[in-house]
C-alpha cells in the first residue's frame, strides 16, 4: 500500500474498497468520508461531513402525494375494460379478444417509449416527465369519449388505451428517482414504497370503481322468465327488443365512468401544471446532490454492470410472471368452482395484502439498510412456499378448502409484490452514480417483456393451461440462485471493506 501525504488535499491510498452502497471506487479511496458513510450514521462530527448544505423540507409529502394520484390515475385507466368486460361486451358487441387487445396496448406503448421518458426524466427532470405523463393520460381519457356508436369506438378506446399507456414508463420507474430528489436516505425505500403501491392501489380501485358504476346484472329475459308474477311480460315483450334496452343502458353507464374519469385526469393535470417541481432548492442529502451519469454514459455503464444484470433478471422474471397473473388467476381457480367473482375477489385481496406488506417491508428496509438482500430471500422464500401450497392444493395431491386456497394465493402473491420497492432501492444502490431514472426504467422494461412473453405463450394453440399454475412457483424457484449469488457478494464486499479499514 502506498500514501501520499499532502496537506492541501486528502491522504489517497492506492488500494481498492468497495463503500456501503456496493460501489467500486475504481482502486482508489480517501480520507473523506464517502457519502453512505455519512447517511448511515457511521460518520457523526460535523467537521469530518463535506461542505454540501442539504434540507429536508415538508412539501416532499405533498409532492409524494400527488405522484401517487398520477400513477393511480394511469393503472386504473390502463384496467378500465377488465372489470366491465362482461357489460362492454353487451353494450358494443366485443369479443373477449377485443377486451384483452385493450388491456395488452398499455404494455406495447410501454416498449415503444420507455427509452424516450428514461431520457426526459434524466435530462430534463421529473416535471417534465410527470406533466406530460398527466398530459397523455388526459388527452387518452377524452379520447375515449368522443362516440359511443360501433364500429368507432373500439377505435377511440384503442387510442386511448394506447395514449394512457404512454404513461406507464413514469407510473412505474419513477418512484426512485422521487425519493431520491425529496427525501432522506432513511425515508427512501419507505417513500419508494408508497409510490410504488399507489400503483397497485389504482388497479384494486379500478376493481371496485367500475363494477360500480357499471354493474353486471344478471339476463333480464332469463330473471323474467323464472318469474311466475311476470310471465305475461316475457311473452308481451321482444327478446331483441330487451337486448337493445339493455345494450343502451351499458353504453350510458360505460360513457358515465368514462365521463367521470376523464374529468378525474383533467384535476391532476392542472394539479401537477400548478406545482410539480423537479426538485427541492437544496438536496435532502450528499448522494442527492452528487452529479450522475449523462445518459449516453449510464446506459454503457448499466449495460456493463453484471450485478444490476442478476437484480434485474430476478425482479423481471418474478415480477413480469406476477403481473400477468391475475389475468390467469380465474382459469387456475376454476376447476375448483371458484368464480369468477371469487377469483376477482382473491385478487383483490393479493393487491390489499401487497400494498400493507409492501410499506412494513420497505420501513425494515429503511432501519436494516444492510440486510435488503437478506430480506429478499425470506420473501422469495416465503411466496415460494405458499406458491408450493397453493399448487399442491389445486392439483388435489393434499385435501383442499376454500380457505387454505384463498390464504395460499393471497400470500404468495402478497409476499412476492413486497420486494417491488427494496429491488428498485437495491438496484439504484448498485448502479449508483448511474441515474436512478435510467435504471429503474431497464428495470421495468425487463418487467414487462416478461409479463408479454408469458401472456403470448397463451396464445399458441394446444399449449394448454396446465402449466399456467405453476408458473409464479417457478419464477420464484429460479430467481433464488441470484438472490443467494447477490447475499454472498453483499458478505463478502463487507469482509473486505472491513479488513481494508482495518488496514488503514
């Protein structure tokens, strides 16, 4: 090891360390404490901190809160035509087809601009990038109301779907690139957190929003004719006539939601135009005032990164298959006559369980910054085991029960969509000084080309379903070798930074 003192610059030694962040500094280290030092509390007297000036301020709760109206907004858009799908198909005359093309232009307009909006949140920052998300989603929503006549207005809802899902590379890369402007690192995961559920939170909503205001009731002819007390009313009036009546009143009751949320997107818009800033006057903390990457240069130095490469792997393939999952959940369930209603409910449950699971989680987090790798592997461990149960249970080789299959799916699916946040924290860790902007949005991108290829699988001919309970079990089996692989690199950089440290 050699030193050169110099009483005009700090003592550099020629050997490499690795700080607490996982960041190699390129054989170099100094006296000076290293950023994560300080924000974990290692580094305590105030003449030994750099000279940045840093703040906290109150508004970053309310700049917080309206992000989380923005993504809400954008996911309970995107799962407009799910939930109704049964009242859209009588009100237009659409195919289950028809319905699911919808749903799947979100994810298609995500691939084709996630590059764009990595490089407008890196190069000119969240108000950009979250006006103009606010932008697309209102003009998309007002698209959508234009007619309610067929054959045009699977046109305009295709458009709008297309124009919402624009959007999704902010609704669901961003959350770190927030935190890391506004808030502390003690707060991060846990406000990573909350944006990230918020998310989540729009799709529940959307479940319980638009069965509202668009009800699927049950065949009037068919409840009429069980009926005793209005049989002359069966043979009075026309079956066509009857279907008629009933698609108008599904396409008033579609046009009212839609209405309705189009005027919802028209408040956050104005919401954001008003008072959205990029970022706080001063930095939260020294990492948030460190300068990153250009764009050009993260995206070389990302793709170099074999860790982030393990990170992202095990977040995309388990994610990617969970996100897809509730589009499958009924099919899985059914031949154990659980509804489709049930199977809606089980669903429900999952996102509520994800979203309390997923803020205990990203506290822990925050308290035991070192232990994010180890509190992966227990909720891996944990879905994987109730993954197990669950597939168990439906292939009938342990007695089943109503309830053990609604624990089974709740919590495996629960534990899985807890680890969203501490991936998107723990990869930003790893990439650092990359942009968190360009990093979480590859991440995502990984997500969803998981989530198109499983749905896609779906469609080949005679690929059966069989395999289709399996699939989150599987996921969760192959991502753990990365899991344990980045555990014993986390133990083993520790090893050494605290022999190196002994050293010096």
């Amino acid at each position: 090891m050699v030193a050169f003192n110099n009483k005009d610059s700090p003592r550099i030694i020629l050997k490499s360390l690795v700080n607490q962040n996982g960041h190699i500094n390129n054989g170099f280290s100094t006296d000076v404490p290293t950023v994560s030092q300080i924000e974990n509390g290692l580094i305590t007297k105030d003449e030994d901190l750099p000279g940045e000036e840093t703040q906290v301020y109150k508004r970053r709760w309310y700049i917080l809160f309206v992000y989380c109206l923005l993504t809400l907004t954008q996911a309970m858009l995107w799962n407009t035509w799910g939930p109704i799908a049964a009242s859209s198909h009588k009100a237009f005359g659409w195919s289950d087809g028809d319905t699911a093309l919808l749903t799947d232009l979100g994810p298609i307009a995500f691939l084709l601009v996630v590059f764009l909006f990595s490089w407008i949140v890196d190069e000119k920052g969240l108000r950009w990038a979250c006006v103009l998300t606010a932008l697309v989603m209102m003009l998309g929503a007002g698209v959508r109301c234009i007619t309610d006549k067929s054959p045009y207005v699977k046109i305009t809802a295709g458009i709008g779907q297309f124009l919402n899902g624009i959007g999704t590379p902010v609704s669901m890369g961003v959350p770190p690139v927030l935190s890391a402007a506004w808030f502390p690192a003690n707060q991060r995961t846990l406000s990573t957190a909350i944006a990230t559920v918020a998310n989540m939170a729009g799709i529940g909503l959307s479940f319980v929003i638009g069965p509202f205001m668009v009800p699927d009731e049950n065949n009037v002819t068919r409840n009429i004719e069980n009926n005793t007390f209005k049989a002359a009313e069966v043979v009075l009036r026309n079956t066509t006539s009857l279907n008629e009546e009933t698609g108008l009143k599904k396409r008033r009751q579609i046009m009212n939601l839609l209405y309705t949320e189009c005027g919802w997107t028209v408040g956050i818009f104005l919401l954001l135009l008003i008072y959205f800033p990029a970022k706080p006057y001063k930095p939260p903390s020294l990492s948030a005032s460190t300068d990153r990457l250009n764009f050009v240069k993260g995206c070389k130095q990302l793709l170099r990164n074999g860790v982030f490469w393990v990170i992202a792997c095990s977040y995309g393939i388990s994610v990617g298959v969970l996100g897809a999952w509730p589009g499958v959940l009924e099919i899985v369930l059914k031949p154990h006559d659980i509804s489709e209603n049930e199977a809606g409910l089980i669903g429900m449950y999952s996102v509520v369980a994800g979203i309390l699971l997923s803020l205990v989680v990203a506290k822990c987090s925050d308290v035991f910054s070192k232990r994010k790798k180890t509190i992966l592997l227990a909720l891996y461990m944990t879905s994987g085991a109730f993954a197990l149960w669950m597939n168990l249970l439906l292939a009938r080789a342990i007695p089943d029960s109503y309830v053990s299959i609604h624990i089974s799916c709740v919590v495996g699916a629960a534990s899985l969509t807890a680890t969203t946040p501490v991936y998107f924290e723990m990869a930003c860790e790893t990439t650092y000084p990359v942009a968190e902007g360009i990093t979480n949005f590859v991440l995502t991108l990984v997500n969803n080309v998981v989530s198109v290829a499983f749905l896609a699988v779906q469609t080949i001919p005679s690929v059966g379903t069989s395999w289709e309970g399996w699939s989150l079990f599987g996921a969760v089996i192959m991502c753990l070798p990365g899991l344990i692989f980045l555990k014993e690199r986390t133990n083993r950089l520790n090893v050494d930074e605290k022999e190196n440290c002994n050293a010096q």
